[in-house]
C-alpha cells in the first residue's frame, strides 16, 4: 500500500480495504494498519494507543458515487416478507423524535416492537423543547436551494469532520420528512398563498427551514408521539415507561459481539428487568449535560451512550461540542441551567457590542458609530447568519477581550431596533412572539424595547456512538440515531439540522437498515431471559446500584456538588477554545474529581423505591469519565476544526485551522482500562464536495 491518501478520492478509490463493518486494513511499516495511503497519526494524550481503520460499510464504493449510495444500498438490501416480521422482536431505547419514529414505522411495517423511556410519556423527551425549525431542500422557492447545496452547507458547516454518504442521505430524505409530518400532523407555518414558509439559519445562505414558530420540536415531537401512541393502540408496540436503561446484554459469536437484550431499572419500584430482542435501537439524545449548566432538558444524560461505550461500541469525536451563540447568559451561581433563544432569532437580530471596554451605558444610549457589529464587520457574506461555532467563538472573543455587557460583563447585545423599525413590531411579534415572552420571563427586559442580551452555552453534541453507513455501532445488532450518535454533523452541527437528523434515523433509515439486518437472522429465537449473558447482564446493573449505595466516605456530598465542579472544569479546560497546557489540567481535575466522588458520595434512601439521587448520582459516575475522554479526545485531536478551536492551530487571521494530511478521519474511541483507550478510525473521503477551507467572508 504505497499511494498516499487523498481524501479527495472519494468513490474513485478511496476505498478501504476490505468491506466488512468494523473491519482492519492492512499492516503498515510500524505494524500500524494502514488503508488507501491512510495511516493513523502517533497520539500526544497520555494513555493512547491507534486502533483499526474502521469501514463505513458504504455500498460498492469503488463503482457508486456517493451522492448515490443511499438509493443504491435501498435498492440492493435484504428484505423481511411481511409475513416474517412478526416473528422479530426489536428494542427501542428513546422515545424522542428519532426513537419515537424508529418504533413508530418499525411496528406500522409490521415488526414486535418495544419501546423504552425513562419519561412518563414518550412525548415528554427532550425534542419537545426544540425552537427554530427543520431544515429541508424542498427547493420550493426561487432561490436555488437543491440537495447538493444542503449536503454541501452540511459538509462544509461540519469543517469536513463528517461523512459525505450520510450527508447525502440527510438532504435527500429532508423532502419526504417534511411531507410526512405534515401528513402526520405537524402544523407548519404557511406563506400567505398557502404554501410552507421557511426562514434561514446559519452557514447557509438560502431559505430552508421550515417552522412552526418558535415550536417546531413540540410540533414534531407530538406528531411523532401520536404515531408511536397509534401503534402502542394497534397492539404492535408496546411502551415501557419509566425504564432507565442500565446495560446491555452481549453476547459473542464468531468473535464478534452482538447486542441481543438490554436491563432496566424501573425509576418507580427500583425493580431490575431484562428485556432481550433480535435487534436493539438506541435513540437516548445527546451528552451535553455533562456541563452541568446548558440548554438540554435537565433529564438529558450520557449513561445509556456510555454503557454502549463501555461495551465495545466506539464513541466517536465526544469533544465535539457545540456552544450556541444564543444563549441566555449565566446570571448567578446557582443557576441550574443555561436558556436557549432560538438561532432563528439571527434571522432579523443584529449581534454588537460597544466598541469600548466595560462601557457600561443604557444600550439605547450608545452611538450607532460607538457599537462593533462584529460579525457583519468579520464576515461580510454571512453576517449575523454565519454557523454556530464560529458565531459563538468571535462572541466568546469580544467577551474575553473586556467589550461584555450586562452586570456580569458576560453577554452580547441582540438587537431587533433594525427589523423592528423595518417590518414593524407586529412582523416581529408574528415570528418570534413566544421566544420573546421568554425571555422577558428569564431576563425582566421587554426585548421589543431593549436589545437582548445574549452568551455562548453548551447545547448540542456532534460526537456520539460511532455508527456505519446502517447506522449500525461497531456491536453487531445495536444500532443508534439522533443526538446519541455521531451521524452527519462533523465538527459542528447546522442549525435545524438535528430535527431532521432524528427524524430521517426515526422515519426513513432504520426503518430499512434494521430490516436488512435481521433479514439474515430469520429463524432465530430471542435469547432466553435465564441465558448466562442476560444473568450477567442483571448482576452488572445490580452490582453497580450496591457499590454506589454503599460509599461511606468521610465528606459525604450529594450529585449536584460534584456535577457543578465537572461543568466548571468542562467550560474550563474543554470550552470554546482549548489548549494544550488546560486539557492536561483539565484531565487531571477530573481525575481528581473522580477520586472524590467514588470515596464521598453519598445518596440516602434505598435502591428499591423512587430515588432521584440514586438516578443522578449513577448519570454522574458516567459524566466524569465521559468528561475525562472528552479531554483526550480534544488533547489527542492535534488540529482546530469547526467547534474544535485548539489555540495552537490558528490561521493567520485566527480562524480555526484544520490539518487534513494527518487528521482527515473520525476518532472512535474503545476503554482499555482506568487511563487507557484505543484510538479507532475511519478515514474520510470527499467526493462531490471536495475538501476545501472553510470561508463565510
Ligand atoms: C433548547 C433546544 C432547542 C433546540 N432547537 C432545535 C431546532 O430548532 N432545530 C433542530 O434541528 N434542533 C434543535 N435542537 C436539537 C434537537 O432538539 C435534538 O438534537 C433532538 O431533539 C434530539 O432528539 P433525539 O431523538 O435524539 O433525543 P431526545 O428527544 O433527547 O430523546 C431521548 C429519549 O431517550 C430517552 N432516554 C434517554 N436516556 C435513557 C435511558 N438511560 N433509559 C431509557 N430512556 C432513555 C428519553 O426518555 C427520551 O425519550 C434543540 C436543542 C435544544 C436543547
């Protein structure tokens, strides 16, 4: 293997070197695999070691093109005849918009379904939170949107950090995703002549968003509950609510591991259950809680990603951590959370600071020659619409340079006097009345009158289990979708781009790929619940809730003392720009932390009953790992890539610099022991969006 790679190459040979999922190129000089000219590069994290070089198991790539492949592998998978579908039990953990979606079509196509929230309702999960909107090619508007233009804003906004083949499927799936919740009940807003309105969000410079005013995830969400609630009706799904997943159940053929069960911890009775299925979904949403204050439900949580991890399906890129420039800003201490104003909002807002330091003046009284637009004046092209991460780092750079507003110094102004003056307040109030009810209730300023105040904050997680072209982990039968997975979004995530990610995973890909797998699995029995893997599996879980019961220490703290360190040590050492110096600090404190927590926690009551602090002190002990791997990974990815900002690799004109020669590759990460993890990766290839630097000038 001696041409050099080229992540150019693309569907012209890029190609790994074999096409099993999961599967190990050839071996190098240094006995390091190697793939297409592709070799890792040495890692600078304490405790790393390379891996394999994983395939994404894309369909005949040497002949397909990539902008093809979804409808290739669509025309080319295995298929289970109505009449079999019955005889497979498939496990849905999440009831989100992907989960939701997932065991929604899966038991409508005919499949025994059975579906896991730790909520009360599957309508309860955390999309029902989300603002703004949908993004969708439909290209009804005279602007000259297509699919191409979408793959390529979601490649290019992802710093080319993601895969192009599933990117292509994003954009091609939006259409039918935005007819279907229409169908099924999502009440988009309209344009005067009846037909859909849509807005525009960052990184793009077309209208394609589609809304529901500042209630798109409700919509969505509702719609997609009303669908799952139609099957759990019908008798084809059956709902488990209340369930906390606590494990997997492994097993091992051929070398390989399968998931074939999971075990769960009823939240009401404490009672522990296992469940086993031929095939197991895992739509449990992002891990940007890990922060402690950001703009996720408080219930978001990493445990079911970090039990899949600790099971042998890779993590992929956890450092990539998108901080949304809207943010409501961190007022006091013991805020609990941080409030999302929606991107939407750049739509018409203008986002200034005063061009002189600590210029603590009313807002109404400062010159319009006295205010920096600092993205109009940085990015002429995009403006107050350029994509998140680099909104939210020349934000974070006005405050760190003293021009903050607020009693804090720690803010930007919003200001909607422009559109206002404009379209008038009524246009304003029409679009963004609810967001603007909020945050008069959160902040006590009337933004109609005085201009927001806004902050960089943690929201969105591009890194997530490692999944192949199937949205299969590197586990044979375990599968993930939505913010749970690393799927589409590269290095950062577009706008509107994640409720169309869980609903293309939810409706329109597992619904074919999990078929497609179990195809081949006709015949088999689910595993028996008294096999030694699911007794394993139990004793696992159990051991775990008696070893956190038990500490007994000398300082004893609950959940939230620890939770509030890691958060600060996170916004630290892992924030919107890294160094090397802060992520070795930040390792350290969080080993540190970790010591602590396992020698003081303390949670009263007992593991048999309702016990919230049993629940978040269990989401805890994974957060301080999730968070200690969070800062390998961002110490050992030796380059800046979009919400990647290592201070160590910036361009001339302090924008961040990527290093494709060595770091054109997903990190999927495998536990070695306390300290210790391997480094998997899979190349990446571009093809129809061939690799070139980022520029919203
Ligand atoms: C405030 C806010 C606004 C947003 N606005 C937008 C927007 O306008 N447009 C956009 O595209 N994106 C937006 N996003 C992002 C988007 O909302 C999420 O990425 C998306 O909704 C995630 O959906 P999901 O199906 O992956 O997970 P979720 O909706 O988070 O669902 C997770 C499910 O998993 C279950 N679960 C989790 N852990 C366990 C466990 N251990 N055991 C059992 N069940 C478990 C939960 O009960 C829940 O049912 C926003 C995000 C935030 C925070």
């Amino acid at each position: 293997m001696t041409t050099a790679y080229n992540p150019n190459k693309g569907a012209q040979g890029g190609a790994a070197d074999t096409t099993a999922t999961g599967a190990v190129g050839a071996q190098g000089a240094a006995g390091q695999e190697t793939s297409g000219g592709f070799r890792q590069p040495e890692s600078a994290a304490p405790g790393v070691t390379p891996g394999h070089i994983l395939d994404a198991a894309e369909p005949n790539r040497d002949e397909v093109r990539m902008k093809d492949m979804w409808g290739y592998q669509k025309d080319h998978m295995n298929l289970v005849s109505p009449l079999n579908r019955r005889k497979f039990t498939v496990l849905v953990v999440g009831t989100g918009l992907s989960g939701g979606a997932a065991a929604a079509a899966l038991g409508e196509l005919g499949y025994n379904v059975k579906a896991f929230t730790y909520h009360d309702a599957p309508r309860r999960a955390h999309s029902i939170a989300a603002q703004g909107g949908v993004n969708s090619a439909r290209g009804k508007k005279v602007d000259n949107d297509s699919a191409y233009r979408h793959t390529k804003d979601t490649v290019k906004g992802g710093d080319y950090r993601c895969r192009e083949s599933d990117c292509w499927r994003l954009a091609i799936e939006s259409v039918r995703v935005i007819d279907h919740m229409n169908a099924i009940g999502a009440p988009f807003a309209r344009e005067y002549g009846g037909t859909l309105a849509t807005r525009s969000f960052g990184g793009v410079q077309v209208s394609r968003t589609y809304y529901t005013r500042g209630q798109t995830g409700q919509q969505l969400q509702l719609s997609t509950a009303s669908a799952l609630q139609r099957q759990i009706h019908l008798g084809n799904v059956e709902i488990f609510t209340h369930n906390d997943l606590m494990d997997l159940v492994i097993t091992e053929k051929d070398g390989k591991k399968h998931c074939e069960g999971i075990v769960t911890r009823n939240l009401i009775t404490g009672e522990i259950v296992p469940f086993t299925g031929h095939a197991v979904i895992l739509a449990t949403g992002g891990y940007g809680n890990v922060y402690h204050k950001t703009t996720l439900a408080k219930n978001s949580n990493s445990s079911a990603m970090m039990r899949a991890y600790e099971r042998g399906a890779y993590l992929a890129s956890p450092a990539f951590i998108q901080f949304h420039p809207t943010g409501l800003p961190v007022n006091a201490k013991w805020q609990a959370k941080t409030t999302l104003m929606s991107e939407s909002l750049r739509n018409d807002g203008r986002i200034w600071t005063p061009k002189e330091k600590g210029d603590d003046r009313d807002p109404k009284d400062i010159p319009e020659e006295e205010r920096d637009y600092f993205l109009e004046r940085r990015y002429p092209a995009f403006g107050n619409l350029v994509p998140r991460d680099v909104a939210s780092r020349a934000i974070s750079q006005q405050l760190n340079a003293g021009y903050g507003v607020g009693p804090l110094h720690n803010s930007a102004y919003l200001d909607f006097t422009d559109a206002i003056e404009r379209l008038g307040e009524d246009t304003i109030r029409e679009r963004y009345s609810n967001l603007f009810e909020m945050y008069e209730d959160s902040i006590g300023d009337d933004p109609y009158k005085v201009p927001m105040r806004i902050a960089p904050t943690v929201h969105f997680t591009m890194g997530g289990l490692w999944t192949d072209f199937n949205e299969m982990t590197s586990i044979d039968g375990l599968f993930a979708a939505g913010e749970c997975s690393w799927t589409y979004h590269g290095a950062n995530r577009l706008g509107a781009n994640s409720l169309l990610s869980a609903s293309v995973d939810g409706w329109f890909t597992l619904p074919f790929t999990v078929p497609n797998y179990l195809a081949n699995h006709l015949g088999e029995e689910v595993l028996p619940e008294d096999a030694p893997e699911v007794t394993e599996a139990v004793n696992r879980a159990k051991d775990t809730i008696e070893q956190i019961m038990s500490v007994n220490g000398t300082e004893p703290h609950g959940p939230e003392y620890y939770h509030e360190q890691l958060g600060d040590i996170l916004y630290e050492h892992c924030g919107v720009s890294r160094t090397v110096e802060g992520l070795t600090e930040g390792i350290q404190k969080i080993r540190a932390l970790r010591d602590d927590f396992r020698a003081n926690i303390s949670i009263p009551g007992s593991p048999n009953e309702m016990n919230q602090t049993l629940e978040a002190a269990l989401r805890l002990a994974d957060y301080i790992n999730l968070g200690e791997l969070m800062c390998i990974d961002a110490l050992d990815r030796d380059e800046s890539c979009g919400a990647h900002y290592r201070m160590d690799h910036l361009t001339e004109d302090g924008e961040a610099e990527r290093d494709d020669e060595n770091w054109c590759f997903v990190s999927a990460w495998e536990p070695a022991g306390e300290g210790e993890f391997i480094r998997h990766a899979e190349p990446l290839y571009f093809d129809s969006i061939p690799l070139m630097t980022r520029n919203y000038k």
